[in-house]
C-alpha cells in the first residue's frame, strides 16, 4: 500500500480486493475508511454510545456495522473481542488479513486480536437498532460515492 498515515489496527496488511463493484471506488480497506471517514455519525453510533460520539471519534460504537460491511465488500468472517463492560468488539479476518477499521476509538488501549470469537450477522442484526444503523451506513456510503 502506499499510504503509510493510517492509524487503525492492521491497516499494513488490509491490502485485500474488493470482491464486489457494489460501491465504485472501493477497492480495499483503506478507500473504504477513506469513504466511511466521512460517512460515520451519531446516527450509525451504537445508541448506547452515542452521548459520547464526535468528530474526533468518529470510529466510535462503529464496530459491528463496518465489520459486516466490510465483510461485504471483501469477504472473510467477522470476530468479536469481548470487553469488560459484557459488550463484543468486533473487527476482520479476510483471508488471514485481520483489520479493524474502527480500533481508534479505543485510543492507546491495545486489545488482543487473537482466539476470539466469530460473530454471527444474524444474531447482531437481530436487534433491530443495529440493522438499521447498518442499512444507514450503507447508504450514506452509497450516497457519498455517487458525489464523489
């Protein structure tokens, strides 16, 4: 990859094709940070989180939605790591190539991206909040690349 500047977890080796021209002009992980940069909000944050969401955190309550985006638009499954407060965080493992593209809101904390468990999109869109928030972000995405 030529950009060297990303700070999400993984971002050396998210070097995977898009297996899908769903959204047009996304052909790796890092364009599609690059677009979601720019497309995450307080409505797409986690309702629990969302007192807390700003510009300068914008990955933040993002997790689930982007990982099965991602996992979308590059293949590979889903994996949650859980956190102490009972809650999962969740990121992407395509092909051997494990990223996060929402690990900033954690800031200096590291979390550990090994042995966990894979996350199931039926059972995170269960709750209706999240699969809403998901069909948001996508179309938000969908609208942001249609401008561009």
């Amino acid at each position: 990859m030529e950009h060297t500047d990303y700070s999400f977890y993984g971002w050396e080796q998210a070097d995977v094709p898009a297996i899908t021209d769903e959204y047009p002009g996304i052909r790796t992980p890092a364009d599609l940070y690059d677009a979601l940069s720019g497309v995450w909000c307080r409505e797409t944050c986690a309702q629990r989180m969302r007192m807390d969401w700003s510009e300068e955190n914008k990955t933040l309550g993002q997790c689930s939605i982007t990982a099965f985006l991602v996992q979308d638009i590059f293949g590979g499954k889903v994996y949650g790591i859980p956190l102490e407060n009972g809650s999962v965080h969740c990121y992407n493992d395509v092909n051997g190539h494990v990223f996060d593209l929402t690990s900033e809101q954690f800031g200096e904390e590291k979390l550990d991206y090994s042995d966990n468990p894979e996350q199931e999109r039926k059972i995170h869109f269960s709750k209706d909040d999240k699969k809403e928030r998901y069909e948001l972000l996508c179309t938000r995405l969908k609208e942001k690349l249609q401008r561009d």
